[in-house]
C-alpha cells in the first residue's frame, strides 16, 4: 500500500472506477442490439449498411474490453481486480476498497 494516500482517498478511487466500470455497460448493450439487428436484415438499421454496423459493434466491444483491463485496477497497487464488481478488499495487496 502506498504511503502518501489514505484509506479513505483509496476507498473514494475505487468507488469512482467501480462506476465507471457499470456505465461501460451501456455501450456493450448497445452493441449487442446492433449486432442482434444485423442478423436476418440485409439492410441494416438506421440506413447503415450491415458490415458497417458488425464493424461498430466489434470495435465498441474490443474498446470496453481495453477499458476494463486499464481502468479494473487496485487504486493501491494497480493489480487487476479481477472479475467480480464489488471486492471489499484487493486480493493482491489487501488494501480496503469498500
């Protein structure tokens, strides 16, 4: 655990990256609709061609995928965090989270 940085400055780090984790989940949703809508419709939605919406969504989901391996990282020792969305406490390190 880092010295210059309290418990409670750790604690509000985590709470800010946990919520910006759960809204990463808003464009994943998008991008499966898009890609649900591709199938059986030649002509895409929108006005947009089919490839150009499989494009969209591929690359929205590989975004949030980067996004979450950067931003999913202890506010202490910047190990990931692993797969769950609310650890108490860094299975790395052990600094409280929550």
């Amino acid at each position: 655990m880092e010295l210059n940085r309290s418990n409670t400055d750790i604690i509000e780090e985590f709470k800010r990256k946990r919520t910006r984790q759960i809204m990463a989940v808003g464009p994943i949703i998008l991008a499966f609709i898009g890609l649900l809508s591709v199938e059986g419709n030649p002509t895409g939605i929108f006005g947009l061609p089919p490839n150009t919406i499989l494009v969209t969504a591929f690359a929205v989901i590989i975004s949030v995928i980067i996004f979450s391996l950067l931003n999913w990282r202890c506010p202490s020792c910047n190990k990931y965090l692993g797969k769950g969305i609310n650890p108490k406490f860094c299975s790395k390190c052990g600094v409280q989270l929550s």
